[in-house]
C-alpha cells in the first residue's frame, strides 16, 4: 500500500487521534467470544517465523499453499509473473457475495518480517473464513489472500499504482460483481486504531463502527477519516464495488524491521476479528 500524499495522511491522522484521546474502551476486551484470536496469532507468528515472504518467493509460495489448504474450497487463481491469490468460499443464504481480503506477501527489503504489515490481515481473513457459521450469513462470503501487493524490488514509489496491488487487480476483474468488499491489511499494532481510510464506502463504515459498537470495541474505530491510501480495495472501487479498508496507517514501523512480533499484538486481532464477524452476518 502507498499513501497519497504521505506527509498529509500521517498528519491528519495523528492531529484526529491526539484531539479525541484514548476511548474509554481503550484498554477492553469484545464482550463476545465468536472470533478465535488464539489460532488467529499462532497463524500470525508462523507466518512471521518463515521470515521474509515477497512476492514469487520460495518462502511466499511455501505460505500459499499453506493457506490453500487452510482456507475452506482453498484454490489458487493465477496471478500474472508467476504469482498466486489464494480463494476461498463460504456459502451464505444468497447466492450475491462479498469478498473480504488481506494481502500476504511481504515488501521486499533485506530481514523485513511483516508481522503486521502482511501477516495480521491474513491471520484474521484466514481465521474467519475458518470460524465463521454459514447459517448467519445473509450473502456468501468470498475470502481472497492477495499475491503481489508490495511492489517488486526497485520500483520508485511513483510507480505503485502500476506496479503494485498485482494480486487484487486480478481478483477485481473476476469478483466485479461483489457486493461489498472488505480489506484488512494493519490490523495487528499494540496501539491499534483504525479511523475511516477517506477512500472507503461511508455507509459500510458506519455499519463497521455499529458493529464494533456492539461488541464493545468501538473506540478501535474512532469516528474520524484519515487520508487517501493506494491499497488492495482500489481496484475494486474502479469496478464499482463499494469497499473499505481496516488500515492503522499510523504505525511507526511501516516498512521498518521493527515490524515484527513486538510490534503487534493477540488483543488487536481479537477486536478486529470479532468486529467483522458481527459485520459479515449484517451485510
């Protein structure tokens, strides 16, 4: 993911959290258990302990199939360069779908881990995808773990837009007729907060927020927006589905070897987790 106009986004971000202050739910746990955040982190950190994962290699495709097999009807879709979304379908009462993603490759940099920039998203989608009770599910959900989100080595940031977000530029094209798509991408930091990306659906976040709400989270998602960020959900708002992203994009580590295990958290994926079930039963 990129930022549009980074210094901005960051500074809007940290002016909105310093002004409404720690939420009196802060320091909470969710008030419900329909989320297993313990197999959510052992996921997280075995990820995390294969090292370095970027797009195409060894380690990365060794994940991959790992996550197909975990994944429910898990199957790969070819993604151009030799690389691979992994799929996976939940059936609900409607044959109309949702697609809910995270990307799980990691940037290419020398000992960069990705332990919440790649890893806590695809925890959680995976772990939902998992756990979650078909017979609650008014639409069929359709989880894709995206390939190729980083782009490659030496691409100028510039270029991201065309160079990156390989995997949900295919996914897009397939699944256009979605309706609503659901991105998580850093969702595991200590601190997490995750205000409304100005690029997501407003209504899909409001419903998000009422979610959150109702599970005793809700200060995880503060009533504020941040700036724009170029990230997987893009491609689909091209294609007209309405889409949101769940993305703390003030988190220091961002492409920093200090993104590893001691920067994310259990309790994090835990409120993100149990969030989107309530979510995905109400959309």
């Amino acid at each position: 993911m990129r930022p549009i106009a980074l210094a901005a986004t960051v500074g809007v971000a940290t002016i909105a959290l310093l002004s409404c202050g720690d939420s009196p739910d802060a320091a909470r746990s969710p008030s419900v258990d329909g989320f297993d955040s313990h197999a959510a982190w052992r996921l997280l950190k075995r990820q995390v302990a294969l090292g370095p994962r970027p797009a195409g290699s060894p380690r990365s495709r060794r994940l991959g199939r790992r996550l197909r097999r975990l994944l429910p009807d898990g199957h790969f879709q070819s993604v151009p360069g030799g690389l691979r979304n992994v799929v996976g379908e939940v059936p609900g009462r409607s044959r109309r779908y949702v697609v809910v993603g995270a990307h799980y490759d990691t940037k290419d940099i020398p000992g960069f881990v990705g332990a919440n920039d790649g890893a806590s998203g695809t925890a959680v989608v995976t772990q939902l995808a998992r756990g979650i009770t078909p017979r609650r599910l008014p639409k069929t959900l359709v989880f894709v773990l995206f390939d190729g989100e980083e782009s490659p080595a030496g691409v100028p940031d510039s270029e991201f837009e065309q160079k990156g977000l390989r995997g949900s530029k295919v996914a897009a094209r397939r699944f256009r007729r979605a309706r609503a798509m659901v991105l998580l991408d850093f969702v595991g930091d200590k601190r997490l907060r995750l205000p409304r990306e100005a690029n997501s659906n407003w209504s899909l976040w409001h419903r998000l927020r009422t979610a959150a709400g109702r599970v005793g989270v809700a200060g995880t998602f503060p009533p504020i927006a941040t700036g724009p960020v170029l990230d997987d959900h893009g491609p689909f708002i091209e294609r007209g589905v309405p889409a949101i992203d769940l993305i703390d994009f003030d988190f220091p580590c961002f492409h920093r070897a200090c993104d590893d295990l001691d920067a994310v958290s259990e309790r994090s994926l835990d409120r993100v987790g149990e969030t989107m079930v309530r979510y995905l039963a109400s959309l």
